[in-house]
C-alpha cells in the first residue's frame, strides 16, 4: 500500500469538504468578543466579495481579529475544483496511524503531506508563504453537504529548523445555517494557547448572532 497512488483517496475527502454555492450572497448581524475579563460587541457584514466590515468596534486590535475570524473563515468555503487546486500534485500513501492514512504530495507542492480518516481530512502539513503549518482536526460538524472542522488545532513552524514560530492554538468553532437550506456559517469561535503546565492561557471567543443574509429575497434571520 505504501507508495502507491492515492489520488482517489485524497480527492474524495477534499470534495466532502463544507464549500458555499456559487450564488453566496454575504451576511451580516452581531458580533462580540470577549477573554473573560472584557467583552466588547459590535456589528458586522460580509459581502459577497467576503469583505468583512466591522462596526461599532473602536478597539482596533479587536477589530481586527474579528474581521480576521469572519475571513479566514470564509476564504475556506469558497468551491474550488479539486483540479484547480490539485492538479499539478501527485499523492501517494505512505503509513497509517491512528489520525489516518499519510497521503504524501509531490508534484508543485511537493513536501507537503495529509492524513484522511473516514472521508475527512484529519492533518495538514503544508508549506505556505515561507512557514510551515500543521493542523489536527479532531472532531467536525457534518452539515449533509460536506464537513466543517469543529475541533483541531493550528501551529506554526519554522521550515527548515522544525521550531514552533508561535505558540500552538487551539479552535472550537460552532456553525448553523443562515436559514433553513441556506449556508452554513460560523456562529461562535473558542481559540486559545496552552502553558506548558498545560493550563488555558490567551483564550478568546468570538460570537456571531442575529445573522441574516443581505440577498432580499431570503433576508430571513436565524433564529437561535
């Protein structure tokens, strides 16, 4: 099994990956922030051009990390094919652990590495802009059009000496749809680092509530 091509094997769990339709409209609600000491809210809109604009936020370093939140998030539901994005890789097995199958890329991305488990794709090892990322999903929400990472962590290394560039984070993200058979979209996200005693530090949680889609014709709020 090792060295054999797994193309089908990665590609399956790249199109079980959570994507928006092509006619997503943007949204818009509340916002807030808050690391158990302070919160602070505002409001917030995200077009169809995944621009985020937050308002009513004069904290400009919050302001920043919840539009952040809103387009990272976003960025990742965009449908690409997964030719457009893979075509130029190759992907061959290499061992099996517990998180699941290695999928090993050559190709343009060569260096870069995966782990699928059970359709979904369970690690990350990629090179991008100069660093090196690893991410762990652990647990995920199945929406019945594709999974969101629900639970998994992110961490930054340098490429060539291994050495964390930052501390490792870790995410608990919640979605619900905008409306009944409308997007999934992110309601609440968790992030926070870890001491090496192990204890919670730097926690931050960002909330999305009252969201309704700027199309008219489905402006229908989500009602929690």
């Amino acid at each position: 099994m090792s060295g054999t091509d797994c193309t089908h094997l990665f590609k399956s769990a790249y199109e079980n990956r959570y994507t928006w339709e092509s006619d997503f409209s943007g949204y818009k609600g509340r916002c807030s922030w808050t690391d158990g000491e302070r919160e602070v809210t505002g409001s917030f809109c995200l077009g169809q051009d995944l621009k985020a604009t937050v308002k009513e936020i004069d904290d400009e370093e919050i302001h920043k990390a919840i539009s952040s939140q809103l387009w990272e998030v976003a960025i990742h539901r965009v449908r690409r094919s997964f030719e457009q994005t893979h075509g130029k890789n190759t992907f061959t097995f290499g061992d099996t652990n517990k998180i699941g199958s290695e999928v090993i890329v050559g190709g343009k991305n060569e260096g870069d590495k995966y782990r699928v488990k059970n359709d979904i794709v369970t690690m990350v090892y990629r090179h991008i802009h100069g660093n090196l990322i690893i991410i762990h999903t652990n647990d995920v929400t199945h929406t019945g059009n594709g999974y969101l990472s629900k639970s998994y962590s992110s961490q930054y290394l340098d490429p060539i000496s291994k050495k964390d560039l930052k501390e490792k984070s870790f995410y608990n993200d919640a979605f619900i749809p905008l409306f009944q058979g409308g997007p999934w979209v992110l309601s609440s996200r968790s992030i926070h680092q870890e001491s090496s005693e192990g204890s919670i530090i730097n926690k931050q949680v960002f909330s999305f509530s009252e969201l309704q889609s700027l199309a008219s014709e489905k402006g229908k709020t989500f009602e929690s």
